[in-house]
C-alpha cells in the first residue's frame, strides 16, 4: 500500500483532515491501527488506503478500544469497520482477503 491515512467524520474532521496512520491488522470485523492522531472511544472515522494500483479504499468505522503502543509511543485504535455496500471495491477487497487468511481452527 502506498498510504494509509484515518480521519474523523463529521464538520471537525473536514477541518482537521487526513492523518498518517499504520494499518497493523485488517479484517472484514475491524482494523487495528497505529496514530499520531489521538481519537476518543465512539468517534466516527474514515480510513483510506492507497494501494499500488493506484485505486484508493474507503473503509467508514467507529473507534472501540484505544491505548497507546509501547514500542512506538503512537496511539492504537481498533476500528470497528461498517459493512461496504456490496459489489464495491472496499467489499470485494475484504471478501478476497477472508477467503486468503481463513480462521485458525
């Protein structure tokens, strides 16, 4: 991926605009990310990922668990990530990606 950025929703986020983040881990349930942003428990965000491509990923989330990484002193976000509207490129990304890491037994 060539960025990975997270912003909150909403007239502050239009404001405030993109930030860098870290993408460490991503399924179709959530995505555990690494910030210099600090976002609060139950805000609205938007995290997009720019792929090689040259295609951008939009993901909408809410943030459910928030703590700061020890190793690198950023924030660590869990996102809860809505469910992508079928047949969209953010659907069919997190399809594939199921179907490639399937769960442990």
């Amino acid at each position: 991926m060539r960025t990975q950025q997270i912003k909150t929703k909403g007239l502050f986020g239009g404001l405030k605009g993109w930030s860098d983040c870290r993408v460490r881990d991503l399924s179709a349930a959530g995505a555990l990310v690494l910030s210099d942003k600090k976002l609060d428990i139950g805000d609205h965000v938007l995290m997009r990922l720019s792929l090689r491509k040259g295609w951008d990923l939009e993901f909408d989330g809410k943030i459910v668990n928030c703590g700061t990484d020890v190793a690198s002193g950023k924030y660590k976000l869990g996102v809860s990530i809505d469910e992508p509207s079928e047949e969209t490129s953010e659907h069919r990304f997190l399809r594939d990606l199921n179907q490639t890491f399937t769960e442990a037994d």
